[in-house]
C-alpha cells in the first residue's frame, strides 16, 4: 500500500503545480469577460443543465465502480461502451478502484474485528450502515463514493484556494464561502471512504484556513476519523443531508462556474452540485463584513425566500372591556365617578387596540381562549398598573432588584415570573420546582374534596373559603420530574405552571392544589424550554429531538411539530400576538414559525454559537436574541433582517427582556452582569429601505457602546432570568455562586 | 503501516484526552481477554472517539443548566442518553486532584479509601443544608449605581490578623486534640490571654458545635472546659456571646445525648460538669445572664415535667436546677416533686430485665434529686435561723451560710455563695418573670411543711441527712417538730440506706397522720377513684412506665402528670379550722395492675390556717417504698374504697 500511495504523490506534486498556473491566467480572464457574458444567458437554466448531465454521469460512474467491485467485468465492459465514457475517467477509476478496493479491504477488517471485539454495540457494525444508509443509497452511490483519487483532495481544493485568492477583492470575500462547506464534505468524504490518514492530513493542511466562528464544528470534525463514526454524528449526519445554503452575487458565480468547468474540477463541481445550495443574487458582491455577520450557522445563510412570506408581526386587537367592570374600577381611582371621565378615560385606554394594525393578523386567525370574568379583572389591573408605569429611557433608567437563590446547592436551571410579578418559579437539577410567593400574600392550597363538600358554595367570598389556611406557606415545592428541570413557565392566568424536564416530559402544575395535573409525553429526549401562550391555552416546547412543539393545554398530543433546526431547540418564545413562535437552536439559526400551519416563515442566522435566549419586543417587530457567545442579535421580523449587533457581554446570555413599552432591552448573562440597551436607537437608525429589505443586504453600524446605557454587576451570581413588572421595575434572577 | 499511523495520531492530537493502545490491553487484560496489536490500536481510537464525543454531548447538558463547569453527572447524562452504562462514584463536588507516582511515570487519582467508622463518628459532622431560598434586594435605584463589582463578599477569618488566626487554629487544635497536656496549656492559656478579644466569636461558635459531637463525650467535655476557661478569663467581656455559651452548656445538660445511649458512657458526669459550669456563669456573669435566668428555670421545669424525655434528661434538669441555687429548687423542682415522684417509682419498681438500665438511671435522678432537696432544706432553714437572729444580719450570715455550705455538700454541687447574691437577685428575677409566664402562683412552703413533704418521698435517707445538720433542730417553727421527731424515731432503726426503708417508717408516720379526719380529702377521691379504673385496663397496652404513670396519677385518671397543675390547687382547699398546725395523712391507698407491682400511695394534706406560715398547701403524692419487691395485691384490684386504707 505504501508504494500505491507513493506513485501518486509524486504525480500530485506535478499535477499541483500545473493548476497553479492556468489559474492564474483563467482568472484574469474570467474577471474581465464574466459580466459581460453572462449576463443575458438565462441563469436558472444554465446550472441546472450543467448539474443534470454531471449527475448522471457521476451515476454511471458510480454504477461502473459497483460493478467493478462485485467483479462483473462484463457488465462493466458493455456499460462504459453504451455510455461513452471517457479515457480519463477510466483511469481514475482504475486508481482509484485498485486503491478503494484495497481501503475496502481494510476497512473490512477492522469492521469485522471491531464487531468482534465491542460489545457495547450488540448490533454487527457491518449491518448497521448497511441498514442505515440504504434509505439514501443514491446518496451514498452518487456522493460519497463517487470519490476522485483521494490523494487530489487536496490539489482540488488548494487549487481553488488559489483561484479564489486571485480573484478581484470584490469577488474574494464572497467566494470565500466555499471554503468551510468544501472543507468539510472533502473531508467526509476521505473520511467515508476510509482515508484515514489522507484525511487527516486535509484537514490539518486547511482547517487553519477556517474562519474562526467554524472552531467548535471543526473541533468535532477533527474528532471524526472513521466511517462508522460518522454514521453516529447527528450533527454531520445533516451536514451531509441538508445543503448549505451560500449567498453569492451573480457575478460572482458565473466567475467560480467558469473555473470549475475549465479546469474540469469534477470534484469540487460535484460537491458545490450536491451539497451546497447557492443563493444567487443580483447586484454588488457583498462585503466581508456583510458576509460575516450573516454567516456563521451550522447549515449556511438562509436562503432569501424562505424569509419572503408575509408575516403578521402586529398585535391583536385589546378585547374590549364591559363597563360595569370599567366602573369598579374607575371608582376604586376616584369617588368621583364622573361618567365623562369614565369614557375618556376608556378611550385613552383603547385608543391603541381599537385602531387594526394593518400588520395584524386576524382576530380569529388562531383561536384564542374566551376571556374569563378574572382574566378581565386582570386586565384591568394591568391597566391600571401601566397608568403608573415609569417612562423609561436613556435618562432615566430602571431600578433593578435582584432575587438571589441562596442556598441553591441542587443547582437553579430555570426561572420565571408571572406577569404581575406575584409568583417566582424556580426549576433545579434535582427535578424539583420551587414557588415562591413574592408578595406577602402566602400560597395556599385548595382544600380536601371532603372539605370543599362542607362549603357553602352560594356565599360570596366562596373563592376565599375553598383555600386551606393551614397550608399557607411563602413557598411550595412541587416534586414529579425525574431530571433537572430546564424550563419553566407561569400561564398568563397564575393558574398554572409548566415545567420541562431532561426527563423527556413538560408537565404542567396547577397553582391551586398545587399537584401535577397532566404529562405531556412526545418528546422523548431533554426538553430544553418550554413557554405558554400570551393568551394561555396554548404552549411551546423544544427540545433534543430537534423540534419544536406546539401542545393546548387540554391535548396529550401535540397540535404541531415545528421540524427544521438541524441540532437540539434549546429556547422557545411566544409571538405577542401568539400568532407565531420563535425558536432558538444549537444549530445557530433562529427560526420563526406560524402556529396556523407549522410553516417556517423566518430563518435568522447570524450567530455564532447556540442560541440561549429570545425576546419578542412588546409591539411584535422585532425579536432580540442572545447567544453563547455573548453578542445580542436584533432582528425585524417584517423584513427577515438583522438590524443589530449587541457586543459586550463575555459569557452566554440566558436572559433577554424588552420593558413594557419597548425602550429599553435588558440582557443577563452568565458573566455576573445586567445590560440595558438603547432599543429604541437601535430599532430606529437602522432604516431599511427598500433595496435592504429585498436584497437582504445590511451595513450593521458598529454602535454597540453608544447603545448600552448601563452595566450592572451583581455578586457572583450568573443573571438566569429578567422581569419588567407592569411598572418597568426590573427584576433579576439568578443563584448566588460562591466558587 | 497501522501501528505507525496510531502513533503518528498519538502525536498530532494532543489536544484532545488520549487513551493509549497500552491501557486497552491492560484493561483488556485485567478481564482476561488477549488483544492483538491491531484491534487494540482500533479500539483506543474508537475509545477516543466516543470519549470526546460524550463530552461534546455532555456540554450541552452543562449549557442548559447555566453552569460553566462541566459535572461528572452531566457526564453521566450524556452516556445516559446514548445508552451508555453510567460512571458511578465519581459525584464529587470537589475537583479530583491527579497524583503522580515517583517510580514509573504514572498519574492517578487519588483515590483513598473511606473509614466508614470514621466518617460516621467524625466530629465535623457537616450541618443540615439550609432551606432554599429566595432573598431580594434593591441593587440599582434609578439605574444608579457604582460600576465596580459591589465589593467582595466578606469572609469571616480574613479580617483577623494572621497571628491571631494562627492563635486560633493552635488553640482549637490542641483543645480538641488528642494531648491531655497540650489541651491544658491551651486552656489555661485560654484563661488568662488577655488579646483574644477579638477571637471571642469565633471560640464561642466552635462551642456551639457542641450538637454535632454529642456521640463523643469527650469533644464535648474538651468544649465545656473551653466554656469554662472563656467564662474565666478576666479579659473578656462576653457580652451577647454569654447566651450562646449558656445555650451550649444547657445542651450538655439537658439534651438525651447520642453518647447516653451507650451505658458504658459516663455522660452523667457530664452533666454534672455543665451543671456546675451553668452555677458558675451565672455567679460570675450574673449581671449578663440576669434575663436568661427566668428562661432556663422554665426550660427546665418544662424537661422535669415532660414525660417523654429520658432519665438522663430529667437528671440534667434536677442537677441544673442544683446548680442554679436551692431558690430555683424551692420554686421548680419542689413544687413539681409530687408529680415526677410518681414516674420516678413507676420506673424505679419495674424489676423486669429490660428495664435494668431505665432503672438505674432512675437511681441516678434519684440521688440528685435527694441531693437537691437536701440541699434546698439545709438552706432554707440556714437562711430561716438567719432571719431569726437578725432581720439585717443577713450577709455575714449568708457568708457563714456558704461557708457552711460547702463543707457540707458533695463534691457535686460547688456554685459559690448559693445565698449571698441569688436571694435578692435570683428572687427578684423569679418574681419579675413569674409574673408574665403561666407559673402557678407561688407562694413560699414552709420549711416543716416541706420537710414533711419531703420525708414522706425520700423517708430516712433524707432524715438521716438532715439530723446530722446542727442548725436544723432550732430552725423549724414549733410545729414542724412533731413531724420530726415522729420520723427520726424509727431512723434510728434504719439508718441511712436507702433500700433499707422499711413500712415501719410508714406506719410510723401513718400513725400520726389519722389525727385528723379524712372529710376534706374525700371531696377529691371518690371520683377519680371510679375514673381510674377504666385508665388503668387502658393504659395497660402502653409500656410499663406510662402504665404506672397513669396509674400513679390515679387522682385524676386519663390525664398526665404535666397537668398535675390543674389538679393540685383541687386540693389546696382553705381549711376552716383553726388549730394547731399539724399533719393530716388522710388517704393511703395501694393501687396496682395486673402485671405490675402494687404500688402504695398516700395522700397527705395539712390543712393549715391561711394566716399561719404554713402555705394552704401541702400535698403529698407518695409512691414511699423503693426497691420493694412484691405482687400485685389482687384483691384491691376492684375495691372502690382501696383508697382509703388506714395503714
């Protein structure tokens, strides 16, 4: 084997430098000629037609590989005659069919000997890919092992290195692209067909090339160096299935094409064919820094039009209100009780919900449970509460108070306020939830059956006499789960109380009795987060499974699964108007859903970690979202676009809150600190014109200091949740941390 | 080719936790399965592989519990939820510190072997975790505030200087160390350093540790002399921290300590120990401890009259209540003497096996109390002699008195100047915290009254004491002499032994009693009489104690001896004739289960005039005969009128 390996080293070091050369020349050429050219021929069709005849003559090639292999040289004979194929691709194939089949050979072996030594995989090594892959065998057949010699891997991809790094600086940044996605599907494949060592010395010739947001994947691809590895890897496992999606101009484009089809880069052609969707667009190249801060996702940019449907980001119309509620109310402010103030006052009240946002969606478009007679009490509360509301802005900050956990030895995971900031809801690694009453008004539960039998139900204070006084305590534990608990979420009513757990479960407490009353089974791995509907009734979850689900409170099935993000759904959010929900991934992306039919209306990409937090902004325009690597994402739900960057933070963001009127936006991280933003600026300079808005093109100014109004630092205690209450206090949550 | 390949990884990777072909064949090895070369080299590298992948998985489950260290348990998760048989033994919140071994080039965990023993009896026993909870505060006001980190968190050694650390470390180590000699330098040491000051709270909450060591009787008397030396040492001013010394020295005395459960423990010396450290805080600290003084009278009176509680218990609160004055005897332990006495005999009559320990513990309460009461009588008439010859005579009269004192008292009760200081002071806190608590109201017994009283429990083995006290026979009033006489007639015959106690003495004393008439007492009896019978067939599924606990309450059946305050006023009636002051032992009964002893009783009122010194009452509840050896008397087991036997 080491004279086969050898002989064609030496012919690559020939080979290699040839391409150097003509490269250089084509490239010139190709810059000059390209916009003139092709710019009238019909663009769709042109890549197309290209892809299909490639495509089947990669088959053919395939099958003839197969054949070989099962040594039917008849058939082989008669197939390469019918199909014309040429002299060179029969050489390589003839390498490459004496190398592969030897690589198969060993690859064999070991599988064998590795059957027979392991026993924790009880299922034969060999069947199980057999098994596995034979769903995609045309995959398998046409991609992976429709390998060149794989001692050209790497004169393939220098050789486009060197074309792209010759290219015009306008061009260059744009082309750059393919590097990450090309590096790694050459490296799968060497690795797939068990070039182990070939492998490994692609990717430590080139990972370094890498841009540095790629680190964390790279670092597990480093990790991979046998077939059978890669049949385990869920992450590569859709690297290979779903395409990267790259967004390149059309000049461009053509630029690349035309290299690729002159220097018959095969290869690379087949890969870019296969496992690379390119987004072309028309106009300038982007720059780098455009680039950048679009990229940086596990699956590549989005492509622009899963982003151009319509979405609904406005609010729903505010149910109107019966007056004799109106009254109490009006009397509790005044005694007074003027009926012209009444309808004043009202009117300034619904002044906002009764003209219809035109970006609103239907009333009706989701059913939405009727308003009970305390919901409507609460409503009013709410009212009253945001009429004392602090204004807050630039000048005039919020207070911030701070909910330590002491004492939090089982490890705090989640937090969660009710809207009024009555209750405090705490999830820990020990599987338990803690309720917290933050008011003094102490929880109490409802009394015994037998007990509710002996009351009077006609008397007026009924409400008040179904509660045991004996159980009224500042806290309640809630004890069910049988792992840590990573979500947790009050009903906008404070009945209830969701909770989701590594146990695969959400269950869902009643704040009442304070007993589980209902597990909602379907996710069968960790679920990550969990949230109710604005409007109750309705809740999200997501989890390890990679979906996300849309459960009513009173089905044990879910009403949608949100399938799409390619690694775990680590946060969930409800669109204020409940209409939509946004999920936040490991996968990097952000996507938005419509609760209607499960459609995915927006993928945001631009981070570069997991995703850990999400924020919907009070008037449903934007979203804010936070990430392992410290940076706050501000995106237009309207246009699909990213209007800004949030940099400061030094550790993952768990929490993100708008305060009530939207001015001001609060992150929490995991670096002991509290920031406020300047949304308000933020959401304003950006002004996205038209030609942004269909281009999807955007100049981020670099503003992030001149937007943080504020830096809190708390006592070594990481900020796990934040809550503006109904007057634009803020509240923070987090376990002090004494290590 | 391979080989050379795995090597050449072995080298390029070092980024990444590496397991050796070797280690494979030695694992491989170690279960007895032979490798070759080749299947090792791929083995390590799908080891490797799955390792890393594990740990990438398991980070996730890091993330999500918002923590930037990476557990052994989200480790396990990970293999968990790949199917993957789990780690176990490795959950330890602290970091596994590698070793290296000098001989070859080896690094380990260390991974030492856990005495159990050890750890069950160690000292540090860690405390309970405290409760969850959620604290809040404001920490910016208007969003103002300094961006500086708010300051470090304050920990309490580091603001001590280095000398006085270094101080403090020797000091508890040798205390609590195993050198008896060290530990008396250090104590004296302790005694007499006049620059601990500062050091003062620190020593303090190591003595509070006194909970978690109460399996170890000698941590704890190391602690108590801590007490001792602290409360000595003329430098310091114990100000608050007075309270958590008493509160751990009151642990010592009154709590059933985990070592009391070994009989082989002397922890009754302990007891005494702290007993007497409690007198001597309270004579040196008076002026600190004044408010606590109420507060402990009560917490003991509350052990003495809860039944539940151990012997050893009930021993710590006699021997504290000793240590604290005769006063504090007089007003708790003496009042409640008649209703313990009946648990005390209960116990004390049990002869089966089982009981043995139970009773000779009950010996041991026995002989404190005999002790205090003896005590208590030899001062009041002290203190009664003193009033006589000089109403202003009292404090060189007090003085001798102590004196006097502490010639004669046992080794066990040493408190210096029981009666220069406490008689105003400790009287005056009595009185001032007896007014808000639901104390009885007290009113002085007198000293015949009481000695009757007393005699009728303890018979000889008190009189014999007391008559050999020369202030004695001049101190009683005129007509507590009777009584006296009476009694010491036939302790002549019996002298000092205590299991010697004959009926004789009883009838000798019963003798006196019919002198006058049973009318008032059976106002009371009849009733409780018809009510016992019920209380006693259930009582008798309980244990032997509460059985003659709810027998000996035959007064007042079905309730238990703690409310035997309802019940003696009952019997304090004011008595309409005016005579001489006399006794008057009206009933006298036997009572008895079926599996149990007969037990004797007899009921003494002494009707005395209101305006007389004698109180209205005096009540004798008594169960006279110890050690007796007898059966159940059958035919009194239905009599309705046992009760009133003339002996």
């Amino acid at each position: 084997m080491a004279a086969v390996q050898d002989g064609p080293k030496e012919l690559d070091a020939e080979k290699e430098t040839k391409p150097e050369i003509l490269s250089d020349g084509t490239s010139n050429l190709l810059g000059n000629t390209a916009s003139g050219t092709l710019s009238s021929s019909p663009l769709t069709a042109a890549p197309a037609g290209g892809a299909t005849k490639m495509e089947d003559q990669q088959t053919l090639i395939a099958v003839l590989q197969f054949l070989k292999r099962n040594k039917l040289s008849e058939s082989v004979e008669i197939l390469r005659r019918e199909a014309g194929l040429g002299e060179h691709q029969e050489d390589s194939q003839a390498t490459d069919g004496s190398g592969g089949g030897k690589g198969d050979g060993d690859g064999g072996d070991a599988n064998s000997l590795l059957s027979r030594v392991s026993i924790t995989s009880a299922a034969a090594p060999q069947s199980m890919p057999v098994k596995k892959d034979q769903p995609d065998v045309s995959v398998v057949l046409s991609a992976y092992s429709q390998q060149g010699d794989p001692s050209l891997y790497q004169v393939y991809y220098s050789g486009l290195k060197n074309f792209i790094e010759s290219v015009l600086d306008c061009h260059r940044a744009e082309l750059s692209q393919l590097f990450y996605p090309l590096f790694v599907h050459m490296y799968l494949e060497l690795v797939y067909n068990n070039h182990e060592t070939k492998a490994k010395a692609f990717f430590d010739k080139f990972s370094g090339d890498q841009e540095c947001y790629y680190q964390d994947d790279l670092r597990i691809l480093c990790s991979l160096t046998k077939k059978e590895h890669l049949k385990g890897n869920e992450v590569l496992l859709d690297f290979r299935t779903s395409r990267f999606v790259l967004r390149i101009s059309r000049d461009s484009y053509q630029l690349l094409k035309r290299h690729l089809q002159e220097r018959h880069n095969n290869q690379i052609w087949n890969i870019i064919q296969e496992h690379l969707y390119i987004d072309i667009f028309d106009g300038m190249p982007r720059s780098k820094s455009q680039i950048d801060s679009m990229s940086g996702s596990l699956a590549g940019e989005a492509r622009r039009e899963v982003n151009k449907a319509k979405v609904f980001y406005g609010l729903l119309k505010e149910p109107e209100i019966e007056v004799p509620l109106d009254d109490e109310d009006d009397e509790a402010e005044n005694e007074e009780g003027k009926p012209k103030k009444k309808k004043t006052k009202k009117d300034s009240l619904g002044s906002k919900s009764k003209k219809q946002d035109p970006n609103a969606p239907q009333q009706n478009r989701i059913p939405l449970p009727e308003l009970k007679d305390s919901d409507k009490l609460d409503k009013i509360m709410y009212m009253k509460e945001s009429t004392k509301r602090i204004r807050l802005g630039p000048e005039n900050l919020p207070s911030i108070c701070f909910y330590t956990f002491l004492n939090a030895f089982q490890g705090l995971t989640a937090v969660d306020f009710t809207d009024d900031s009555s209750l405090l809801a705490g999830g820990f690694a020990d599987s338990t939830v803690r309720v917290w009453s933050v008011t003094p008004k102490k929880l109490r539960k409802v009394k015994s059956t037998a007990e509710l039998n002996v009351i009077d139900k006609e008397s007026d204070d009924v409400l008040e006499r179904i509660m045991d006084e004996k159980t009224a305590s500042e806290s309640k534990i809630l004890h069910g789960h049988s792992g840590p608990v990573y979500g947790v979420s009050f009903s906008p009513d404070r009945n209830y109380l969701l909770s989701s757990s590594e146990d695969g479960t959400v269950r869902l407490w009643s704040l009442q009795t304070f007993t589980c009353l209902v597990g909602y089974k379907g996710h069968n791995y960790p679920v990550w987060d969990t949230q109710f509907s604005p409007f109750g009734y309705y809740f999200v979850s997501g989890g390890h499974d990679r979906v996300a689900r849309l459960w009513a409170m009173d089905h044990y099935q879910p009403l949608r699964i949100f399938a799409g993000h390619l690694a775990d759904v680590t946060c969930t959010r409800f669109h204020p108007n409940s209409n939509y929900v946004a999920t936040g991934s490991t996968d990097r992306t952000v996507r938005l859903w419509d609760v209607l039919n499960g459609n995915c209306v927006r993928i945001l990409t631009g981070h570069k970690g997991p995703i850990h937090s999400l924020a919907f902004s009070p008037n449903g325009k934007f979203l804010a979202s936070g990430s392992t690597d410290g940076r706050v994402l501000l995106w237009d739900i309207g246009h699909g676009l990213m209007i800004g960057e949030l940099k400061g933070h030094t550790d993952t963001i768990y929490a993100l809150k708008f305060s009530r009127d939207g001015e001001i936006l609060a992150s929490g991280s995991m670096d002991n600190t509290v920031r406020l933003w300047d949304s308000m600026k933020a959401f304003d300079e950006v002004e996205t014109d038209d030609f942004t808005a269909t281009t999807g093109h955007i100049h981020l100014p670099d503003n992030s200091q001149e937007l943080l109004l504020g830096m809190y630092h708390s006592k070594s205690t990481p900020v796990t949740h934040l809550h503006f209450t109904r007057r634009n206090l803020l509240l923070a949550a987090g376990t002090y941390n004494s290590q | 080719l391979d080989i050379t390949n795995a090597k050449m990884t072995e080298r390029e990777e070092r980024r990444f936790a590496e397991v050796p072909r070797e280690s494979i064949k030695l694992m491989a090895e170690s279960t007895g399965v032979e490798l070759s070369e080749e299947v090792a080299t791929l083995l390590a590298e799908d080891v490797c592989y799955r390792l890393r992948e594990a740990t990438q998985n398991s980070s996730q489950f890091m993330r999500h519990a918002k923590r930037r260290k990476l557990s052994v348990e989200d480790f396990n998760r990970a293999l968990r939820w790949s199917n993957t048989e789990t780690v176990c033994g490795y959950g330890a919140q602290d970091a596994l510190p590698f070793r290296p071994l000098k001989e070859g080039e080896l690094f380990f965990v260390e991974d030492r072997e856990i005495n159990l023993v050890e750890l069950a009896l160690a000292t540090n026993i860690p405390k309970g975790c405290a409760e969850t909870m959620v604290r809040v505060h404001v920490s910016y006001l208007d969003g103002k505030g300094n961006l500086e980190p708010q300051g470090t968190v304050p920990t309490a050694v580091q603001s001590l200087s280095e000398d006085l650390l270094k101080y403090y470390q020797q000091i508890t180590r040798a205390i609590l160390g195993e050198d008896p000699h060290l530990m008396k330098v250090a104590l004296l040491d302790l005694q007499s350093n006049s620059k601990i000051a500062a050091l003062l709270p620190y020593f303090v909450y190591v003595i509070s540790g006194v909970k978690s060591v109460s399996h170890d009787l000698d941590q704890l008397n190391r602690l108590l002399h801590m007490v001792k030396s602290l409360v000595q040492n003329p430098y310091l001013y114990l100000g608050s921290y007075v309270r958590s010394l008493v509160s751990s020295v009151m642990y010592c005395i009154l709590e059933p300590l985990a070592a009391s459960i070994n009989p082989l423990n002397d922890h009754w010396t302990l007891r005494d120990y702290a007993a007497l450290l409690l007198s001597h805080i309270f004579w040196t600290h008076g002026d600190l401890v004044s408010g606590l003084y109420h507060q402990i009278l009560l917490s003991l009176q509350k052990v003495l009259s809860d039944p539940v509680r151990p012997l050893c218990s009930h021993y710590g609160a006699v021997v504290g209540l000793h240590a604290l004055g005769w006063k504090a005897v007089e007003r708790v332990l003496y009042p409640h003497l008649p209703a313990y006495w009946a648990n005390l005999q209960a116990v004390l009559d049990d002869y089966s096996v089982s009981n043995a320990q139970v009773k000779a513990d009950g010996h041991k309460v026995y002989g404190a109390i005999l002790v205090a009461v003896e005590r208590l009588l030899k001062m009041k008439a002290l203190s009664l002699t003193l009033a006589a010859e000089g109403g202003c005579a009292g404090l060189p009269g007090t003085a001798t008195g102590a004196v006097g004192f502490r010639e004669n008292s046992l080794g066990l009760s040493p408190p210096p100047e029981p009666l220069s200081e406490p008689p105003l002071g400790i009287a005056s806190h009595l009185q001032a915290g007896g007014a808000g608590c639901p104390w009885e109201e007290w009113t002085p017994v007198s000293l015949p009254a009481m000695y009757c009283e007393l005699y009728s429990f303890f018979g000889d083995s008190l009189a014999v004491r007391f008559s050999t006290d020369p202030p004695l026979g001049g101190a009683p009033p005129s007509g507590s002499r009777q009584p006296l006489e009476g009694r010491k007639e036939p302790a002549s015959g019996a002298p000092n032994l205590e299991n010697t106690r004959k009926m004789p003495q009883l009838t000798a004393s019963m003798n006196i009693s019919p002198r006058q008439d049973g009318s008032p007492c059976m106002e009371p009896q009849p009733p409780s009489l018809a009510a016992t019978v019920p209380g006693r067939s259930l009582a008798r599924s309980s244990s032997s104690s509460s059985v003659s606990r709810s027998r000996s309450s035959s007064s007042r059946p079905g309730r238990s001896t703690s409310q035997s305050r309802d019940i003696f006023p009952k019997a304090r009636f004011p008595l309409p004739q005016v005579g001489p002051p006399a006794f008057s032992f009206i009933i006298g009964g036997r009572q008895m289960g079926r599996r149990c002893q007969g037990r004797r009783f007899q009921t003494s009122f002494t009707p005395t005039p209101p305006l007389t010194t004698l109180p209205p009452r005096a009540y004798a509840h008594k169960l006279p005969v110890i050690g007796r050896v007898s059966k159940p008397v059958r035919r009194w087991t239905c009599s309705h009128y046992s009760l009133h036997l003339p002996l």
